[in-house]
C-alpha cells in the first residue's frame, strides 16, 4: 500500500505524532504510514491506545506502528517513551505536535484555571516534547524535521475562545525560534495551520453528527454559513483532513529540506475569522 499522491516519500521515516488517536492525527498517522514511515502514535492518558495500533495494523500487516499514552507536560513520561521508540527503531526522524484543545467559551467566562489547562497542552506540551525529542533527533547526520500544528487562530484570531487564540499564536512563536535555534542540527521547525475540518473516520470518510437542533437553532445555522460563506473565496472553509495532512507529508519529506520557520496555511485563502461560522454565533 501507498499514498496515492506521494507514494512511499516517507520510506524509513521514524515519526513520533502526538494527538494521534483520533480526528487528524489518526488520518495523518495512516497516511504517514501509507508513505513508507514507521509511525509511533499517542493518544491522552485516560484513554486507550492499543485499539488504535490494531486498527491501523488492520489495514495493513507491514505497517510498523507503536502505541502510547504519555502526559505531554510530564518530563519523565515523555523522555521513557521517546527513548523507546528510539530503542525500537534507533532514532527519531520527524516529531509532530498534533494534540491540543480547543474549548470554545465567552472571554469574561473564561477561567483561569482552564487558560492554564489550555497553554498547559497546547504550548507546553509542545515546548517538552520537542524538547526531548530533539536531544534524539539531533544525533541524526541528516537531521530531522519538526512539524507543530498551528491553526488560522493563531494568524488571525478566534472569537470565543481566547485561551486557544492565545496558545496558538505561542505556537507560532515557538516555530519560528526553534527553527532558528536547531538549524545548527540540520532540523527544520515548521506549521501547518488548518482551516475548518471536517470530521472523518481512519479512512478518511466523513462522520455524520446527527446533533439535535429546534427549527430556530436550524434556521439561524443557516444564516450564518451563509454569511461565512461571503469570506470563502473557494467556496468552503471546511477542508478534508487529507488537504491538511498533505501539508504536513512535505513538510516531513526530504524535498522540503530547506523550508524551516514557515507556516504554511492550507485554508483556501479564506478570510478568516470571518469565514468561521463560530464567530458569528
């Protein structure tokens, strides 16, 4: 098996996603797979990550997947599962900072405590991960290639959800300096800022949410994608996880070898906030 568009680019690649169990990051894991990589998957600690290395086995017997469930911010737990897949596989080749959240809630409503629960993953789970991953990575003598994924809230804004804006812009930030501080090593520090998704399956095929709504809430919904719909220059602002993902595979590939700092944007030259239906409800 391989990716329809890439073939095997990634042959022999040693990747390590986190925020891979589910939504993008399983999709991604797949077709990181598809292209020839050896992919280690992670999922949150209170879930379950074995079910998840069968699945993607399932599909494939050849594909060399390994499974874990770390606490990004917990030092220890990050290095013991690094150092495993380097014993597994004697390196790290690309590390993608995929988890995060994104709880969506009014500014003087926002909570201190889950400001810090937000920034606590979505930045410092970044910056220890990397952290770690780089004193593996760089013992490389072709270096490495480190792919955080970013949002259009961190180009532009979110509305209504302050705490996610906020920590994707760090991300933006922390791309840029660690781009320039791991030259040195050969690794590249690169973003990929998604738009809108839709949900979709390990196969890529969309999850019908079938979530109750009154005759009013419908209407309004409408409207405002309607609305949305005038900042859309190509006539969506929701992507099929494949279009991300596609990013993030040349990205980890040789061919982007001197691409570093950058955040590439796959969102259709939307306008955004205001493409978002979010921002108008």
């Amino acid at each position: 098996m391989e990716h329809k568009f890439f073939g095997r680019i990634l042959e022999g690649k040693r990747v390590v996603i986190s925020g891979s169990s589910s939504g993008l990051g399983l999709l991604m894991a797949r077709r990181f797979l598809e292209c020839g990589a050896k992919v280690a998957v992670m999922s949150a600690p209170f879930e379950e990550i074995d079910p998840v290395v069968a699945d993607l086995k399932a599909i494939d017997p050849s594909f060399e997947v390994l499974g874990y469930r770390p606490e990004l911010t917990d030092e220890v737990q990050v290095q013991n599962m690094l150092d495993d897949v380097a014993a597994h596989w004697g390196g790290i080749d690309v590390l993608i900072n995929n988890a995060g959240i994104y709880p969506s809630k009014e500014f003087e409503e926002y909570p201190k405590e889950l400001f810090e629960k937000v920034f606590a993953l979505n930045v410092t789970g970044v910056f220890v991960l990397t952290q770690r991953a780089t004193a593996i990575m760089k013992k490389n003598e072709k270096g490495g290639s480190i792919i955080n994924t970013s949002s259009m809230a961190g180009i532009a804004g979110a509305m209504k959800n302050i705490g996610y804006t906020a920590s994707k812009f760090a991300v933006e930030g922390l791309t840029v300096g660690l781009a320039r501080e791991l030259g040195k090593y050969k690794i590249r520090v690169n973003a990929v800022a998604p738009a809108g998704m839709l949900k979709t399956d390990i196969n890529g095929k969309p999850i019908d949410y079938d979530i109750p709504m009154d005759d009013e809430v419908k209407a309004k919904m409408g409207e405002i994608y309607k609305i949305a719909m005038n900042f859309a220059p190509m006539g969506t602002f929701s992507s099929h996880p494949d279009e991300e993902i596609n990013a993030f595979i040349f990205l980890a590939s040789d061919a982007a070898q001197f691409i570093s700092g950058q955040t590439i944007a796959v969102s259709g030259a939307c306008i955004w906030p205001a493409a978002s239906p979010a921002s108008l409800m």
